[in-house]
C-alpha cells in the first residue's frame, strides 16, 4: 500500500525517493506537500481533492454514528474513519506527485 518510488531525471542526474515518510507529510500537508515539491497544477487538483476527502469522512462519521447506539463504537468508528481518511490523503498526494514527475520526463524505477 505505502510503495516506494525512485525516480532519476536523466537531463540533470538527479533522483528523488518518495517512501514511507512522504506519504506521512503528504497525508498532513495535502496541497500543500504537492506545492513543495514543485507541481502547482497537481496541488490544485489537490486542493480539490481534500475538500472531498473531508466531506466523504464527515458522512461516514455521520453513518457511524446513526448506526450504532454505543459510545465506545462511535469514538472507535471516530478513529478508524480519521485514520482512513489521514491514509486516503496521503496517497492521493504522493499519487499525483509520482504522476507529475513522469510527466516532467523522471524515469521511475531505477
């Protein structure tokens, strides 16, 4: 789930890794995170793309906590949906992130 890429930029022999860390600062920073690495276009399309996330946690919080009667499920349901939605994030950054380094011309893998 958290893959790790590698890319190389044959013009100026550079690389860059995208691991496990990434996709933490890129589940935090969000838009933000995609506009660091230098991709404006790809951090619009994030700043799209968080909104939705949100609202599609804050109906499964709605859901949750319609379905269920007891406390400690809906603080669990609470977690676990917040978790999910950290996750979500992070790798729909680092996703396009890896997406604009292939469109820049880095050759991934190596």
């Amino acid at each position: 789930m958290f893959d790790v890429y590698r890319f190389n930029n044959l013009r100026t022999d550079e690389h860059k890794v995208l691991d496990r860390r990434s996709y933490l600062w890129a589940a935090l920073g969000g838009p933000v995170y995609v506009l660091l690495k230098g991709f404006a276009a790809a951090a619009l399309v994030m700043l799209l793309v968080s909104p939705l996330v949100a609202v599609g946690a804050v109906g499964a919080l709605v859901i949750a906590v319609g379905l269920f009667d007891s406390e400690m499920i809906n603080m669990l349901a609470a977690f676990a949906i917040f978790l999910v939605a950290l996750v979500a994030h992070g790798v729909i950054a680092i996703e396009l992130v890896r997406r604009s380094y292939i469109r820049g011309g880095w050759r991934e893998g190596y």
